[in-house]
C-alpha cells in the first residue's frame, strides 16, 4: 500500500492499520496508545480532537457547525470528565458563502451553549477553489476530571452489561438519504447531539460506570470489536435488543448494508457495573437522547477479545472491525 | 462581502474583520475576544489550536509536519506556559503518498522531541481526491502556566523595549521561492522551529518579560499593527534596527513586497521591562533560534493604539494591518 485510500479514513480496519503502523510509531506517548476517545493527562485533564468533514455540511438533524461541537463534547464524556473548553478551527474554500458560514457558527454556538462548553481558541485558513470541499471544521475539546470519575476501557469487568443509549445507525444513514438523494426514509434525522445532560445523569455517583465510548465511524459494531480487541474481553450483544428505527432497518435492507456499522453521533457506548443497569436504563430514559436506551448485552467470560452478537435465530456471529470502505465523510 | 475570499485567510484586516464582526459575535467568550494567541484558561491551563495548509508541504527549512508542532508550541510559550501536550488531526487527500505522511509524522515526532512535547491524542479524516490539497493538519496545544509567569498583551507598559528574535521574513520568502521556482535566493531556509529553549532561557525569573507574540501571518508588522491597537499602546520602531537577511531583503525589493509583513515560523516578538533588554537580548543570543536578536523599538506615551515607524532617513511611516491577500497559505 502506497497510498492513501478513502478506506483509510473510514473508522475500520485499515484505518487501525494505518494508525498502528504507520502514525504511532512515529509517536510513543503512553498516553496516545491507549486510542481512548480522549487522552486523560496526568493533570486530571481530558484532551481530545476530531476534525470535521462532513459532506453534505448541512443535513437533516444538523450542520458541520452543530457536528463539530457534539463529537468532541462526546469525546470528552467518553473520559469521564466534564467538558469545558472547545478550540474551533476552520479550514474555507475559497468563495464559501458567508451566510452558510454563519448558520454554521450559529449551530455550533447553540450545541455549545447545550453542551455547556465554551469555545475559547480558534484559527481560520482560506485555500483556493477546488483545494478544499466548501468547509472543514477541527474542534479540539479540554475537559476536567474529578477524582474517581475517570473512565476507561481497562475498568471494563466480567459481568458487565452494556447499554446502548438509543436507536443505532441514524446519523449515517440521513445523511446517505440526503447525499443521495433517496427518499424513502425522509423523516429521518441524524441523532447528531451533545450528550453532556444524559451522561451527567448517570455518571454520578461514581463507580457504576466502568466505561463510555461514542459509537460513531465504523458504529456499534466497529466500537465493541475494538473495545474487545484492546481490553481484551469477550463480549456478547444480542441482536434482538439492539433499538434500529424501521426507517434505517428499510434502508439497510435495500442498500446492502449492516446498521451495526453504520456511524452514530448522538449515542453513547455504557459498560456498567451489572447490578446498576436497570437503575441507569430508568436515569437514561428521563432524557430526550436516552429515551430508547436499552441493555444490548453483557460482558462474559469466554472468547476475550472477541465480540459475538446473538442473531434473533440464536446463531452466533464474530462482529470484527469493518474491513474497507463504509460510506466516507460522514463526520 | 457575500462570498469567503482568499484575503480573508491572510492574516490581515479582512481577516480581522472577518473574524470581528462574523465569527466572534456568535460566541461570547471573554477568553476567546482577546484573540491572544492562546486561550488562558482559570485553570492554569493554556489552550491554543491551529490549523496548517501550507502549500507546498515541503519546503526549504522544513515541512508541515514540522511547522505543525513548532507553530502551536510557539502560541503555547507565548501565553507564558510551558507546552505540555499536542493533538494532531490529519485531513488527508486520496492518494495521498504514504512514504510522504511518514516523512511528515517524522519532522512532527522530532519537532515535538525538541520542543519538549507530548502528541496525546489525534485523528485522521480522507477526503476523496480533489477534495483537498494533499494534506491539512490541525495541531491543538495544552501548556501550563506557573504562577506569576502569565504573559499578556495587558501587562505592556510604557518605556517597555521590544525585541525580535531574529531576521524577518525568511519563511514566507523561502516558501514563495520553493513554489514560485524562484532561484535568485535558493541559501534561504524558513526559520519554522519552535521555540521553547529559546524561551526557557529568558523567561525565568518571572516579571522580567511582559508579552510574547509570534509574527506568523501578517509578519512583525501585522503582529505590531495589532498589538498597538488591542492594548491602546503607542508603538515605535526603527527600521534600521529590523534584522532582515540580504536574500529576504533582496527578493522583497524585486517582487514589491514589504519584509514587515512577511510571515515568520521560528521569531518571537517580546516586550519586556526596558531595563532588562540588555540582559534579555544576551541571554537570547546563546540560543541557536536567538542568535541575531536585536533590540527594534520601544512603548511609547504618544499616539496610543497605533505604530510607527521610524524609517533610514528619519521619516515617519504608520504600520497598518495588512490590507487584502498577502501570499496565501504560507502556514
């Protein structure tokens, strides 16, 4: 391989290929190994970043603008900590319109102030036409850590259950129909949100929670063959109880495709500590984005480092990372 | 104004009023208004993010690799923090050569040793080609700050003296002939370099320095012409005290450009304490990056909020912000 594919961008196994060999070794920071969804420093300080290239910029449910500020406010989450501080850098092409430009930053200033994040650095570069696609957007997100309430996939124990916060695959598949043109499945929205109300809700007192993760590039599937992967656990999902809208369920159908690879961005991941779940799924559901939160599986204790979903026909199947291309720029 | 122009990229005063009267007002930030090059954080923490297109991507002196650790570790040491920690977020083109992105990570992994530096987290988008210009790289930066070592645009007094770092102008001149195919200057290399030793060596004991600003885009005079005017100072320099390279000199005066706004990558521009230049400019000459230090103007109490400068033969000349596109993507 001489060069970069679409594939390598896309949230699966060649993109963990190319990071693994070919960008980490170049940096050996303890820290960057662990490919959490933040890095946790030794200052109580989560760190995170996520560039954004989104294609369409805008799409039903939200913006690059709106995007921009949930996936990082999400990542920070994902640590345990608390988001604070966003940096918003922009990267315009040349004869982007200035009125697009605000919607976007009026998007992303209303997700911010949901969030309960300030955005308090950021840079702007302009390149030529046609050296750019209308608008990239990097959020760069610092959150702070209370004692006791940082997370990580090394917290992950037998016996945990995993929740999944709500209905898989929305966010790519709306904007599939919208890129596309498809019709089929026009109420559908993209889940694009900032979960930083429904993980507070949950994430307190500490110790119930083991371990968050966003769902997004590569989906459920792609995030639990990586969890079992890296913490070395097996895991096991039932497909019966993951929540799939009918809308997305047609559309994979027709279109060929998995909803358990398909990205999310208003989702969350829970391992939780097995005797707390049913309490978490009731917490959960109080909020607008946790109303179809539901226990998808557990952790067991045979096939670590491997992930099994449980088919409705009671079949097993291995969920491995996705191999090759999904669908591109979908965050 | 309807559409984004090239000029609004070009740190000059389409960019600032781009940024004034588009970007700031949708978020209400007092960290982010004082648009210093990082924000300065309750915690003690400075934050600072950036984003790099500089075309092309290997140049005299160094790459984008290089140029994205150094330029975000020099925001970081000019809010008076120690860089701690750096993301990297790709944004790659389809076919991107890979032996390229390894040379890339490479200057980045060696200019992150150098400055002291850890990359704790990352990301990488692809975009299909055309779709961007080789490569994008955003690099965001936590530093932290000791007490009594904050640096500010707010701390310039009167009688401050102000010193640069070194000759102006030869990044953006040494880009311009790379890509220009210009031969007539082909000794000279971009400074970019980051500039922690350089800083380490004089900023400590506190109280001595009261402001560090890095000409990038825009050059000494954008940085000054700014300075000058967010913190109500009158401002005079002499431009026979300006170190500028014979090459830079000579390519300015054939292409009708002005070395003072010239983009840097590796200079500092400091007001510090006027009894304490001496000893600053000293101390600055020991490092490899402050060898021709040199001590250009002074804080004044006449004219507040606007910089002069005083030319060879004794005239008078304002020092604006440079108006439309400079050269673009120079960073």
């Amino acid at each position: 391989m001489n060069s970069i594919l679409l594939a390598h961008g896309s949230g699966g196994k060649l993109q963990s290929e190319l990071i693994e060999n070919i960008i980490l070794k170049h940096f050996n920071s303890p820290v960057l190994k662990l490919l959490e969804d933040s890095a946790v420093l030794k200052e109580k300080v989560a760190f995170t970043t996520d560039s954004f290239v989104v294609k369409p910029v805008f799409f039903p449910g939200g913006d690059i603008g709106k995007l921009a500020i949930a996936g990082t406010v999400n990542d920070i989450l994902c640590s345990g900590a608390r988001p604070a501080y966003i940096s918003l850098s922009l990267i315009i092409e040349e004869g982007f319109s200035i009125d697009k430009l605000e919607t976007i930053l009026d998007s992303a200033k209303c997700e911010a102030k949901r969030a309960g994040v300030e955005v308090v650095c950021g840079d702007l570069k302009v390149v030529e036409k046609g050296k750019a696609d209308e608008i990239f957007i990097n959020t760069s997100g610092i959150g702070f850590i209370e004692d006791g309430q940082a997370l990580s996939i090394k917290k992950i124990e037998v016996g945990d259950k995993i929740i999944a916060s709500g209905t898989i695959g929305d966010h790519g598949i709306s904007i599939l129909s919208k890129r596309e043109g498809l019709q089929f499945h026009s109420r559908l929205i993209s889940d694009c949100a900032s979960l930083s109300n429904l993980v507070k809700s949950i994430h307190n007192p500490a110790g119930k929670i083991h371990c968050f993760r966003d769902p997004t590039r590569g989906g459920l599937g792609g995030i639990l063959a990586e969890i079992a992967r890296s913490s070395n656990s097996g895991i096991e999902i039932e497909e019966e109880r993951i929540p799939v809208k009918d809308e997305v369920r047609g559309a994979c159908e027709l279109l060929g495709l998995d909803p358990l690879y398909i990205a999310n961005e208003g989702k969350i991941v829970a391992f939780v500590r097995r005797e707390d779940a049913e309490d978490i799924i009731k917490a959960m559901k109080k909020d607008e984005n946790g109303k179809d939160a539901k226990i998808i599986g557990e952790v067991v204790g045979s096939h670590p480092g491997v992930c099994l979903l449980i088919t409705k026909i009671g079949g097993k199947r291995i969920i491995d990372l996705p191999r090759g291309e999904l669908l591109p720029r979908l965050c």
